[in-house]
C-alpha cells in the first residue's frame, strides 16, 4: 500500500494541468525525451497519483506508474541504441575496413536497441492512455479520452514528425481537461427524510408510530426518536 495524498483536489488537478503543458512544450523541440517534458511527466504522475485518492479508484495510480516505468526502458534503451549506432560509425570513419566487423556488429546492436526502445514507448502511452481513460469516467470530462486517443496515435507515429505534433496536440487537450476536471459527486446521506412511513405487510400497531425523519418504530407515547432524535408529532 501506497500513503495516502495530502492534497486537495484543486492542487492536484492545478499540478496535471501545468505538467501537461510543460510535456506539450517539451515534446516539439526536444522530443518525449526532452528536460521539460520529463519534468512535465513527473508533475502529471503526482497529480494522477494524489486524483487516486479523490476517485478512489488505485488502477489510475496503478496504470500511471506501469507507463512511467515503461517510458524510462523506452528512454534507457533508446539512448543505449543511439550510443551503438553512433559508436559504429566511428570504429568505420577510424578503422576503416578494419572496422567493417565491429561496426557491423554496432549497427544490429544499435537498431535492436532502438526497436525495444519504440516497443516500450508504445507499451508506456498505452498505459498512460488507460490511466486517463479511467479518470475520464470518474470525472466525466471526456477530453481525458481524446487527449489519451491522441497521445497512443501519437507514440506510434514518431517515426515521422506528425508523431510529435500529434503528442503536443495530445498534451495541450490533457491540460485543458485537467483544468476543467470537477471533483466527484458524493453518494446522498442515506438519514433523508421519510414522507411516510415505511411500508408494511403487517397490520398497523396502533400502540406505536413512526418518526417521520428516519421511519423508526416509537411507543405511542414517545416525544423524541429514540433512533434519531428528532421531535415527534
């Protein structure tokens, strides 16, 4: 078990809507990988993770987690590959013929780390889109859907630039629905007032009547409810 949050609502709907925003920034010029948008996500999963307490529902903070986790192999693996790549093209450039089996070797390497890499980056908005799927019937604001939509097309689509317009576009929705986000509303009080007495297949006891507050059973003589209180007529 996780410790319960110790923000209010508004706080973290206010904490999802800016990390949104930094994420929809830092995903144009620097990519999902960028400073701001990593600053961004990390604002976003603390605001999901305090909305778990106010939804009561753990499988938004469960889901968040899963694709913040996913994205970090997705980013790991990703660098580890561009590493390789680049690698072999300097053992090429130095060695020259000599280096044609070690640069080989760099390029597969390289190319299989940037697969994992985009395998787990659609693993993690997968993930993300589930948590705002689920935050979306919560709260009821659609726009969680379209911006969650969006940002799994997205992620799939970043092997071409509209990938990344796609994901900014994503996250500027998010905001908006972060910001537009209303709390839920509370069951009613089950002590409502009774207009009449509760129903009966028995006969009526004439020694005894009912609270017209809770329909609690008194003796005929009774002022008060014994059950709740309230003055009897």
């Amino acid at each position: 078990m996780y410790p319960e949050s110790t923000r209010s609502f508004e706080s973290n709907k206010m904490l999802g809507g800016v990390g949104a925003i930094l994420t929809a920034v830092g995903s144009l010029p620097f990519g999902p990988i960028g400073v701001v948008a990593i600053v961004g996500i990390i604002l976003v999963l603390i605001s999901l993770r305090g909305l778990t307490d106010d939804f009561k529902d753990p499988a938004i903070w469960k889901n968040a987690l899963n694709g913040v986790i996913f994205a970090i192999i997705a980013i790991v693996a990703g660098i580890a590959g561009l590493a390789f790549l680049f690698g072999s093209i300097i053992s090429l450039a130095s060695l020259g013929v000599f280096g044609l089996g070690l640069g080989a070797l760099g390029v597969l390497v390289g190319i299989l780390g940037l697969i994992i890499a985009f395998v787990f980056y659609i693993l993690a908005t997968t993930n993300l889109r589930r948590a705002f799927d689920i935050l979306g019937q919560k709260s009821g604001e659609g726009m969680f859907h379209t911006g969650g939509l969006l940002l799994f097309i997205g992620a799939i689509l970043t092997i071409i630039i509209v990938g990344f317009v796609l994901l900014a576009v994503a996250w500027i929705l998010l905001a908006i629905a972060f910001f537009s986000m209303r709390p839920s509303v509370t069951a009613a009080p089950t002590s409502a007032a009774y207009s009449q007495p509760p129903p009966t297949s028995a006969a009526p006891n004439a020694q005894i009547k009912y609270c017209p507050n809770c329909g609690a059973e008194n003796k005929l003589d009774a002022t008060f409810c014994t059950n709740c209180g309230r003055k009897l007529t």
